[in-house]
C-alpha cells in the first residue's frame, strides 16, 4: 500500500519533471508547423511547412547561421587546444601551486559574460592603437575578437573536461614510450593523443554549443560579424515569426540525431568489445566483421526509426500542399467573424427595440423624435468597427447596406493585422 | 653466449631535497648477468633503476653502460628497455603494434612489424594472440607481451622493475624459470629489483641486497645466502635466529659471544668482518632454522641452546618447532622431513645443536622489519 503510494508519487514526479524539461521545446517544435502567424500551438490552423522555407530565405539568419560556425570552429580549435595545454600543466605542475593555478584558470568561468566581452574589446582595441593599425585589421575583426572572448572562458570548461581524463593517464605508459625509443613528441602523438582523443571530443563539442549558444559575450566583440544569437535577438526586438520556431525544431532534431548516433555508436563498440571476449581466436576474423548491428542495440534502432521519419516529413513537406487548408481556415474565420457581427448586430437591433419602446411610452415629446432613426444608421455602420478595431474613416459610409459587408471581410482577417503590424 | 654489456655504478648518490634515496653505490654489473637488487620497499632499488634507464638524473658519481658515461643521454637514446611495475602495455593498442612500437617509432612498415610480433609471440608462447587488446589477456599473458615488447626493441640491458609483484603464488614461481630462460635464450644482460628474496635467489647469477638507499652486499645468491655481511642482510634474506652478544674472544676465524640468555656461543665470523671484529664489540649470532638440530638431553656446550617448545607445526617439506629461550626469545627451529616420527615436545625443554661453521656472526646492526 505504502510502497505503491511511494511509486506512483515517483512516476508522477517524473512526469512533471519531464513536462518541466522539455514541454517548452515540444511546444515550440509543434509551433513551427502551425500555419497561424504568431507562434502558437492552440489553436491549430492547419500543418505547413511554410516557415522553414522562410527561414531559409532568411539572409540575416543564414548569414547569422555561417558566422555562429565560423567562430564556433575557430573558438573549438582554440579552447581545446589552450585546454590542453592548461590540463597537461595541471597534472604535472609543481604539487604546491597546483591550486593557485587551478584557481586562476577556473577564474573565467565564474567572471561574468558581459564583463569578459567589455575587457577583450577595450584590451585588443589598445593592443591595434599601440601596433598603429587601422580599424579595419585583423585585431578589431569581429569574427577574431569573439574567439578570442568566448575562449577566455570556454578554455577552462575544455580545461576541466580534459583534466578530469589526464587524471586517469598513467604516466608511465609515456615512460615506457620514451624507453622504447620514442621522442617527447612522438610519444605524446602516438600515445597520450589517442588516449585523451574521446575527451578533446567532448571538450570540442562542449566548446561548440558553447560558443553557439553565446550571448553575453559576444553581443560587445561581434563587430560586423552577427551569430545566430545575436540576430535572434535582434528579431524577437520586433516581434517573432514561426520561422524561429522552425529553427529551433532543427536544432532539436539535430541534437536528438546525434545523441542517438554517439549512443549507438557507444553500444555497438560495447557489443563489439563482449563479442570478443567471448570470440576464440579463429572465430574473430569472420565473427567481429558483420557483428548483428540492431541486435541489443536500442539506439541504433531508434536513429533508424529517426532517420526514416525525417526522411517521410522532407517527402511529406515537398508533396504536401497547405493552400487548401490555409484557404479552409481563412474562409472559416471570415464566417466566424461574420457570425459575430450578425449576432453583434442583432444585439444591438434588440437594444434599440428595447429604447424605442420605452420612448414611445414616454410618449409626445417632440425633441427625441428624429433620434431614433439617427441611431439605426449608425448602429450598423460601427457594428464592424468595434469588431476590427479600424479607425474610423475606413468605413465611412453611413448608409452602408448590411450586405456589402462581406467586403469587410479582408480586413478582419487576423492575418492581414499581424502583417499591418 | 655473448660477453653482453654491462652496467656500472660508480658513487652514485640520488637525493631528492633532503631526502638521500641512493648513498654512494659502487656496482659492477657484468655483460649477461641476471643481476638482481633486493631490499625492502622504499629502499632505493627502484631509483636506482630509474636512473639507469634515464628517467633520473643521479647528485653525484655516473651510471656507466657498456663503459660510457650516460650523463644527459635521454631514455629514448639509452640501450636499455624497462619493464615497468604496472607493466604500463599501451592500452589503446594490439598487442602487435605493443610489442612492435619501438619498431613504429623508428618507421618500420606494417608488414615488418607483424612479422617481427609473430616471432615475439611464438616466443613468449602466446602465437596468434596478437589482435588481441591488452586488456583481453590474462595477468601472465600481459606480463609476458611487456617482456617481448622490451625484447622488440633490442636493448643491450634489460630492466625490471618488480615485473612479477602483481601475479599469484603459481604463476610467479612458473615467471621466475620462464624469465630465466629468455635471459640466457637472448644473453642480455637482466637488472632485476625485488622484494621477494626468492625470486632473487632462483634467478639471479648476483644479488646486491639494499636498504635504506645503501648496498650493504653484492655477492651471488649462496654467498648472501650463507655468509652475509651485515645483521640486515642476514635478517632479510630467508629466515634466521638471531642472538645478540658481546664478542668474548676471537679464535682466528671463530669467535665467542657472551649472550645474556644462552651463555657462551661460538660462531664463525662472516667472512667480510674476519679481523674487523674484535673482543668486546657488540655482534649478532645468526642460525638458520634448518642448521639447529635436536640433541640428546643434558649435552651442553658453546653449541648448544637450551629452550622450551611452545607449539609445533607441519609444514610437509619441514616440520617447524617454535621454542622460547629462557629470556622469551624465540628460536625457530626446521626439521627436513625425511618420513621419520615426529615427537611433541610441546611444554618440554630441549637442547638445540649447531655446528659452528652454520652459525655467522656479523656486528650488531638493523634488523630487517618482519
């Protein structure tokens, strides 16, 4: 009783911790099939593909989109590579000011984004006053100064990243190279590299999404040079299109490909790895080659179950036509509107009934009379107004017949204000 | 076999700040021994390798190889290859591409490698295991793959740091004539450290026993064996009684110790302290388990110790009597098994025997730790 309690509270938990997680970005990825306007996912218009082709015709963002991976690689090459060198320093430096020199090196991480940006930009600015340089070299490119800011501190996460695997090197497997005959070099090429090698991946990916994902930084040292963040930014100042949301369902689905592919590419070397084991000599050579790829392999077959879905939603997107849908919806909200005017106006035909009944009951007085067929022509003619919110001289007509109302109906079209905006 | 090259010490001191790690070692190693160094840890062995193989500079005095000074010559450049505690095989290769890397680092082509590795590992008795992850073999396995990829890169002194520390009772004992024969297949010359005084003793054609970063003996394994120079050396190679005493008169090579517990003793003194030892100098008896023997009850005599049995034991190849002097010492006694009956004597006095040229007496000194 109490233990089933104990588990259903867990599952709950978990739900909502999920929900926590990763609810905003489902809700975004649906967005960018929603053909309304606005990003939003209730309530659904019709599925359309619309939006990645306008992001796609998008200059600023694609040109945001080249200069994030221009410096993302310049910022991994980089961090790793200072990376590296800090993390060899720290594991053979001196016992005694291994934690002076830790701290200095952690420093950049706990120093604030914004203050890191201003400090490069005013110190390289000096550095090209004081080589006598124009404002046109190499120092105040924008493209070089983000590297530069975002690796100050993005070296110290590759730094620890590769720390935490030098700390399981043994080094007496460089001795025993260096006994054999190998030079500092060719020992550290041949042995210590291939042994770090899965860490400067992960250390170069962290430096990529780090990079990529960089605001604070980059907003004071990018020049001439806009990320992709930094034109987000730069939009969503003027209001944001489903198209974002196109962009943000890429970079989601990018993620998931890849994750499944590193985890079943992790697992498959595990299988690999038990087969051998298990495998006799003579059996390694036909055995290991066609190992049973899905056997056990739950993330290859998730990254199949991906890949064809993506390739069925590409086909569907270039075959699928959303012109009727979109076409449906426009011609249902005009009815929709049309509902609303007509039960607004029938309102308004009850209340003046309501008032010219009380009038006449009030019976001969002379100076109300003319009133009540002033305000039956008025009271069509603003109907549609109120509705639209249009200002007044648009529907200027006074003696506009109820029929001609449906010319209205462009201009209340939701989509047709979103574009006035 | 080949006359090899050998490695000399001359005065090597190694300190590390204050701390003196190796005291002026004087060491002759000829070309093609198997020469072993054998102290307990923390004794400075393995420095001395690590100087030897490069990876240490000494303070003071030359390590000399084939007779050249190797002062500033690197690892890489020396004609030694280590074999290293951890066995430190290269995790991420074949065991082909361990065995043949020093062949990879001079360019040799992949062909040259395989067919190289293959001799190794029929060799080492391992054929066709060469696709192999080191991690996929087995303790003995690995130790050997470290040997053949030393051997691969030819070296004129091999060096071995505890290879074989790190496996069982069995597989030792069986390492220990396997490293034997491939040192006398190759007849290079073989530095051994050990702690184990019996791979030391099987293997090595001399041993130079250490402690606290000093030689105290270089001497083939039945010299150390049975007439070591210093209370240490006696105390830490194989088992031994000791009896302490003041040296009462010296008979040539013999001499008489007054013990507080046993009365007068005679010894012979070991041969590097004949004519240094003189009357009134405080010395120490040492007789092996197995040199005393059970004598008739009221002999008495300057070879004789009388003591009471505490308990007994059955070894198989020994039968081993625990004894208590008068002053609570204990004297361990070893009787061959030759299929006789054992008596208990268990609560009983019994005089002991020896015969004087098993008994060595050096100067009264340090104690190996048990």
């Amino acid at each position: 009783m109490n233990n089933s309690f104990l588990r259903i509270s867990i599952w709950v938990y978990l739900v909502i911790f999920f929900l926590y997680l990763l609810g905003p970005l489902v809700i975004m990825s649906v967005t960018a099939f929603n053909s309304s306007a606005f990003p939003r996912m209730t309530p659904w218009e019709c599925l359309t593909f619309q939006w990645f082709g306008e992001l796609f015709q998008d200059q600023r963002i694609l040109n945001g989109i080249k200069n994030s991976l221009i410096i993302g690689a310049g910022t991994v090459v980089l961090s790793v590579a200072m990376g590296l060198a800090g993390a060899l320093m720290l594991t053979q430096i001196w016992p005694k000011l291994r934690a002076t020199y830790y701290t200095i090196i952690i420093a950049p991480i706990l120093i604030p984004g914004v203050v890191l940006g201003i400090s490069t930009l005013v110190f390289w600015d000096r550095i090209n006053r004081m080589l006598g340089l124009g404002a046109d070299s190499v120092l105040s490119n924008g493209i070089f100064l983000t590297v530069i800011g975002q690796s100050t501190f993005i070296a110290s996460y590759c730094m620890l990243v590769l720390v935490a695997r030098l700390q399981r090197y043994d080094v007496a497997l460089t001795e025993a190279a260096l006994d054999l005959g190998a030079t500092h070099a060719q020992a550290f090429r041949k042995i210590l590299l291939p042994f770090m090698r899965p860490a400067i991946a992960s250390a170069a990916v962290l430096a990529f999404l780090a990079s990529f994902e960089n605001y604070n930084t980059t907003t004071f040292t990018f020049g001439e040079y806009p990320t992709l963040t930094i034109e987000l930014a730069q939009k969503v100042r003027y209001g944001i299109t489903p198209s974002i949301s196109a962009l943000a369902f890429i970079i989601v689905a990018l993620t998931v490909f890849f994750a499944l592919l590193n985890e079943a590419k992790l697992k498959r070397q595990e299988l690999v790895a038990a087969a051998r084991k298990q495998a006799t000599v003579e059996e390694l050579a036909g055995k290991i080659k066609l190992p049973s790829f899905f056997a056990g392999n739950m993330a290859a077959v998730l990254l199949v179950v991906f890949a064809v879905a993506t390739i069925t939603v590409v086909g569907t997107a270039t075959a699928y036509n959303p012109g009727q849908c979109i076409a449906n919806v426009k011609e249902q909200k005009r009815l929709e509107a049309e509902q609303r005017i007509q039960e607004l106006r029938k309102q308004r035909e009850e209340q003046r009934k309501k008032r010219e009944a009380e009038e006449a009951e009030q019976g001969g007085d002379q100076q109300s009379a003319p009133k009540p067929s002033n305000n039956s022509g008025f009271g069509n003619v603003f109907a549609p107004n109120t509705l639209g919110g249009d200002t007044e001289e648009e529907s200027s007509g006074p003696e506009t017949p109820p029929s001609n109302n449906g010319g209205f109906g462009g201009a209340f079209d939701p989509n047709s204000l979103q574009t006035d905006q | 076999m080949s006359a090899g090259v050998g490695v000399d010490l001359e005065n090597l001191w190694i300190r590390f700040g204050d701390f003196v790690a190796v005291r002026d070692a004087n060491v002759n190693i000829n070309g093609g021994d198997f020469f072993s160094f054998l102290g307990p840890s923390g004794c400075g062995k393995t420095t001395i390798l690590r100087a030897v193989s490069g990876f240490l500079d000494p303070s003071e005095g030359k390590v000399l190889i084939g007779g050249n000074d190797m002062r500033g010559i690197g690892p890489n450049k020396r004609p030694t290859a280590l074999i290293f505690q951890n066995l430190a095989l290269f995790p991420l290769m074949k065991v082909w591409e361990n065995i043949t890397f020093s062949m990879e680092i001079k360019g040799a082509s992949a062909s040259q490698r395989r067919k190289r590795a293959d001799e190794l590992l029929d060799m080492i008795a391992l054929p066709g295991q060469g696709d192999k992850l080191p991690s996929e073999l087995s303790g003995g396995q690995r130790q050997r793959v470290a040997i053949a990829r030393a051997l691969c890169a030819e070296p004129d002194v091999l060096l071995l740091d505890e290879p074989l520390s790190a496996l069982d009772l069995k597989l030792r004992q069986h390492m220990r004539t396997e490293l034997r024969e491939i040192q006398q297949r190759v007849g290079i010359t073989f530095i051994y450290i050990t702690h184990d005084q019996g791979e030391a003793l099987t293997m090595s054609d001399n041993i130079a026993v250490m402690r606290a970063g000093v030689i105290d003996q270089i001497a083939d394994g039945k010299t150390i064996y049975n007439d070591p120079n210093t209370a240490f050396a006696a105390s830490f190679v194989g088992e031994n009684n000791v009896f302490r005493g003041k040296i009462k008169q010296v008979m040539g090579n013999e001499a008489m110790i007054a013990t507080n517990r046993s009365g007068d003793l005679v010894a012979r003194i070991s041969t590097a302290n004949q004519g240094k030892l003189k009357e009134g100098d405080d010395a120490m008896m040492f007789v092996r388990p197995e040199a005393f023997t059970i004598a008739p009850d009221g002999t008495a005599g300057d070879h004789f110790v009388t003591a009471r049995v505490t308990h007994e034991e059955f070894e198989g190849n020994v039968f081993n009597i625990f004894t208590e002097c008068e002053g609570g010492k204990e004297i361990k006694v070893s009787l061959p098994n030759l299929g006789q009956s054992f008596e208990d004597h268990t609560g009983q006095n019994i005089t002991l025997e020896y015969e004087t040229r098993n008994a060595v007496l050096v100067p009264a000194g340090e104690l190996a730790a048990e």
